[in-house]
C-alpha cells in the first residue's frame, strides 16, 4: 500500500461552487479523505490577466488552454464585474467537507491579491490577510481551522515567521519532497511544513504529458516519489472541467492499491523527529514566477 496526501484548492467562487460538491459525490463514492483549503474571501481571479504581459504566464496559460480549463467565469472573476465574496454564500458547502470527514484549512482571504503582491506586503499585512481569512472560514464552518497552505505555494521566510502567531498545527506553503520543522529567526523550530511533492495538472499538461496519458503519468510519479508523496488538485478543474479524468485517476489509484489521506495524517506522532529546514524563495518548473521551496533539510530532531 501506498500512502498519498491529498490536497484540494478551492481558490475561486465558481470552484467552490460547482467543483467542491462533484469532489465530495467523488470521495464519498471512493471512500476517501482529503485536506480542502479554501480561499473565503472575494474572488478576483480574472485580475491575473494583467500577467499575461509576463511571456512566463502567457506561455502558461497557452499551454493549459486556460479559458477551456477554467471556464470563462473563472478567468474573468473580478474584472469584468466586482469579486464576489466566497464564504458567506458558499459556507454550506464548506461545513459539508468538514461534516464528512475532511480536514479544512485556510487557503486565502484574496487569492488573487496573495499571489500578485506578497512581494510588496509587509509583515504586517500578511498578518491582516490571515487574520480576515481566518474570521472568515471559521465563521463559515462555526469552528476553528488549524491548518492553512499559501496561494500558489507563494510564501518566503516572512510568511512562515507570520504564520507562527497563529499556531496552526501545520501549514503547506512550498513545494518540497517531505514533512519538516521550518527554521525561525530566532532559531526556534516553526509549525511542520508539509510540501506539494507531485506536480499539478496545470503544471505539465500541453508540455511535459498529454492529458490522455496524464492519469498514467502520474500514478507513475507518485509511485516513484523518493520522499512522501502529497498531490494537490482543484476544485476548478478536477472538480469541473476534468471531473472525469479525475475519476479515473481515483480508480487506477484505487487499483494500484494507492491510498490517499488528509495532509494531516502524514505527520508523525513525536513532531520533534521531524527534520529541520528552510524555505528558499526561487522559480519552479511549470509555474510563473518564484514560489516557496524546501531547502536541504539541515538536521533531524530539535
């Protein structure tokens, strides 16, 4: 048996909306459990149009066939008309993944704003973005959240210092290859980091795999996963556009004797034989721009 985290980014309204519900009917019928991250507040994803003057999105959103793979509402969310707010109309579909079984964290207060201007916030900002998503989600589910994961794995040493004064149990913030204890400044081991090992769909379709041979391509990826394997989907596509592609991901995985669990559930009991390490702000293959990485991890234990 294989062990598999399972991540869900439900980043925009139409994704929450229409996808959530398909990925719960998915997992229930599956008899799996995952880790949603929901972004709450308003949706402004269309305002990423602007970066299509960068030729890295622009290349990446030609690759992916972007408008097919998101649908049109998705790509022009917040232009063309005002963002909506996600949570409050949308908290009962929220509270019907935490009823069921899944674990729930914070993804975003904006999606879009996170992943445009984090270079410019200041600590004191970040905090305030946390802070209002934090309200926000737990007012929808009518508990507290303990985890959370950056938007677009957009998170440098600033972000994880921030994030300690809010104590989630854990947060997955950077791409990586296993579980560890992030580094702080004044040389304290942080909350457990629990990287994105396996790439995302919109990552290597069009380019490194067809979309035919993807769900191969990547029960082949997770098998051959040197550290612990974590998979991200979301809701926008898997749970829309490629809910079918998706289902049958599930069942090859299902075959391959592959198991996916919450993020959670990949920790260990005694937190402090998690290895230390550092989050390094860098490019990564298939996305635009920098993002978090995990560094080399620098000891084990405290």
């Amino acid at each position: 048996m294989l062990k598999v985290g399972l991540r869900v980014d439900a980043d925009t309204y139409a994704g929450t909306r229409d996808g959530v519900p398909r990925l719960l009917e998915l997992f229930a019928a599956h008899k799996i459990h995952a880790t949603f991250f929901f972004s709450v507040g308003p949706d402004n994803m269309g305002r990423h149009l602007w970066r299509l003057l960068r030729p890295d999105f622009l290349r990446k959103m030609l690759r992916s066939n972007a408008p097919s793979l998101y649908g049109w509402d998705i790509v022009l969310a917040g232009t063309a008309w005002p963002g909506r707010r996600i949570a409050p109309a949308l908290a009962p579909l929220m509270r019907a993944a935490c009823e069921q079984g899944h674990e729930i964290g914070l993804h975003a207060w904006d999606h879009q704003a996170w992943q445009a201007r984090l270079p410019q916030w200041g600590a004191a900002e970040i905090a305030a973005q946390i802070k209002l998503g934090l309200a926000a989600l737990e007012d929808a589910l009518g508990r507290k959240a303990d985890c959370s994961a950056a938007p677009g794995w957009r998170a440098d040493t600033r972000v994880i210092e921030v994030k300690e004064g809010f104590a989630f149990r854990y947060n997955s913030d950077c791409r990586g290859s296993f579980p560890f204890s992030p580094l702080l400044a004044d040389g304290r081991r942080g909350s457990p980091q629990i990287p994105v090992s396996l790439p995302t769909f919109d990552e290597v379709i069009g380019g490194v795999v067809k979309e035919d041979a993807f769900n191969a391509y990547i029960l082949a990826a997770m098998r051959a996963c040197a550290g612990v394997p974590v998979y991200t989907v979301h809701a926008e596509v898997e749970g829309v556009s490629r809910t079918a592609l998706f289902a049958g991901l599930l069942a090859g995985a299902a075959a391959e004797d592959i198991v996916f669990c919450p993020l959670g559930e990949l920790l260990p009991a005694d937190l402090e034989t998690l290895p230390s390490g550092k989050v390094e702000w860098r490019p990564f293959p298939g996305r635009e721009g920098s993002l978090g990485v995990q560094a080399e991890a620098e000891s084990g234990g405290a």
